[in-house]
C-alpha cells in the first residue's frame, strides 16, 4: 500500500484504487444476483439466457478483479465490465426478479394463479 500512496499522484492513485474497489464490489453483486435468479425467468422476461449472462458477469468479475489489484479503474476493460454490470442490474434484474421460482416445496403442486390454494 505505500507504493500507492507515495508520490505526487498518491491521493490520485488511492482514489483510483477505492474507485476499482467499489465497481467490482457492483460486478460482484451483479454476478451473485446472475447464480441466485432461476433461468426460467431470463426467458420469460425476454431476456438473454441465464448462461449467457453468467457469462458476460463472470468475464466482469474477473476483469474488475485484476482492475482492483493490478491495473486500476482507468484500464479501458474495467470500464467495459462495471457497464456490463451496471445493465445487468438496471435493466434485466428488476425484470427477472419479477418471477419467483416454483419448484421444490411441498405446496408445488397446488399452486393457482396468485398463489398457493
């Protein structure tokens, strides 16, 4: 941590540093957010499918990643992934979130159109 605060660009170089800190910390919810949401509901919002988004944040992750402990928010690839990210969840998850998914429980089976019987 000294290296980044030593120099004439330190308080830069540290903002840059919290900067890259806080959009991986939204690639990582958009990522988390992708696994939790069932894949049925991407297609019945009309979506790309839940692999592909998966793919998409997985390569946002990584790439946010590498921006918080080797290159830094200004890398061109950082940018690209917390935009990924940032449709992600400004467009497709207040979407998709709108399903809940019906499988597993008990009371599966009795399910009308507003809830269980």
């Amino acid at each position: 941590m000294i290296t980044v605060i030593s120099g004439a660009y330190g308080p830069l170089n540290v903002f840059f540093l919290v900067l890259a800190a806080v959009a991986f910390g939204v690639e990582a919810w958009a990522f988390g957010d992708a696994i939790y949401r069932p894949g049925q509901a991407y297609l019945a919002a009309g979506k790309l499918t839940k692999t592909k988004w998966l793919l998409i944040l997985a390569v946002a992750f990584v790439l946010g990643l590498s921006g918080v402990f080797y290159v830094g928010v200004t890398n061109f690839l950082s940018v690209v992934a917390f935009v990924a990210a940032a449709i992600y969840l400004s467009d497709v998850r207040p979407r998709v979130k709108e399903f809940k998914s019906r499988g597993g429980g008990s009371g599966s089976s009795h399910m009308g159109p507003y809830g269980p019987w």
